[in-house]
C-alpha cells in the first residue's frame, strides 16, 4: 500500500457507497481498492492515464473503472455522501467566500440562493 492510498478505515466507510459489479464470470483479477487507488493516484498526481503505476492494474482498467462512473454520477454522489457522513460526525467545515457586485452591491443573479446549496443534501443512512 502506497502512503497516500486508502487505509482500511478509509475503504470500510467508501466500499459502502460503490456501485456493485453485475458481471458473471471469472472473479477479477485487480480489486476494486487497487484500482480505485489508481484512480486517486491518477486525479491527484495529474499524470496521464498511460504512466498509473503498475501496482495499480492496468491503467485501460482503471480507466474503464473511473469514466462510466464520471458520466452517470457515480463520484457526485460519492463526494456528496462522504460530506454528509463528515457533516454528520462533525469533522466539516462549511466555509463560503462572496464577493458582493460592485454595481449593485449585491449577488449577481445567477448566484441568487447560491449559499444554501453550498452544502450537499445529506439523505438518511437507512
């Protein structure tokens, strides 16, 4: 385990939120942590999907893993299920900047009830 993947503490509270594979048929052969972690790597280092490390998986798999996920909401919902759990424990902090039009001294329309969404909508864990 690299120092920046997840700890089992970690994977115990995201294992949870994931979508479950459906697929029958021979078991895989990278977990789902490992390429979940190449996916992190990948986000947080900005390298190109080609150079994840090995350790990893393959970085086709990995891929194949984060976009379909990334186009139907998968790691919306994710962020916004873990902000809710850290909101609940108490462990977040809401922080909002606004800087006030200098014409109007107001918000500028399209940011009207902009604050109040600033905080994912938190749903009941059962």
């Amino acid at each position: 385990m690299g120092r920046r993947d997840l700890t089992d503490e970690q994977w115990v509270v995201l294992e949870p939120l994931l979508l479950k594979g459906t697929k029958a048929g021979r078991p895989p052969v990278w977990s789902r942590r490992q390429l979940i972690d190449g996916i992190r790597f990948r986000v947080r280092t900005g390298v190109p999907w080609r150079d994840v490390r090995a350790e990893y998986g393959p970085w086709g798999r990995i891929y194949d893993l984060f976009r379909p996920w990334q186009r139907n909401g998968t790691w919306r919902r994710v962020l916004s299920r873990l902000q809710c759990l850290a909101d609940a424990r108490g462990t977040a902090t809401w922080d909002l900047s606004v800087i006030a039009s200098s014409a109007t001294g107001r918000w500028p329309p399209a940011m009207t009830g902009w604050p109040s969404a600033t905080r994912p909508l938190c749903w009941s864990q059962s």
